[in-house]
C-alpha cells in the first residue's frame, strides 16, 4: 500500500518547527468551494497509509 510519503501532498515539518515530530509531517490540499478557492492542512505522518486523494510526487514516479 502507498503511504503518505509518497504523495505530493505531503510537507514534513522541519526539525526546527516547535510541532517537530520524527515522520511527522503537514498534507496539505488545495480546495475548492462556491466562494472559491482555499488550502485545507492536516497533520499526517509520512508512514500513514495514503488516502484516495493520493498524489504520486514525482520524485517517488517510476519511470520506465
Ligand atoms: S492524507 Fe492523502 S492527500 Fe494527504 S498526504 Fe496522505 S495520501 Fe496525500
């Protein structure tokens, strides 16, 4: 299964940030609404399992 790591999505929190966590890390999304346009973040740890909303990032692409 994919985990967040993996997902463009996913921001890790550096080592300096209070909130840091080993693995820890922010998934944040761009989201749309009748009013427009607004980002949505969550913590999330690079280790989860990826949700449905899984972007691959590109430097976790295969090539073939
Ligand atoms: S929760 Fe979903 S969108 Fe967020 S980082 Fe994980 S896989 Fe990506």
């Amino acid at each position: 299964m994919a985990k967040c790591r993996e997902c463009a999505s996913f921001f890790n929190i550096p080592e300096s940030d209070l909130d840091y966590e080993k693995g820890k890390g922010d998934c944040v999304r761009e989201k749309q609404d009748q009013k427009g346009k607004f980002w949505q973040a969550k913590s999330v740890f690079e280790a989860d399992e990826a949700c449905a909303d899984l972007r691959p990032s590109r430097k976790h692409l295969k090539l073939a």
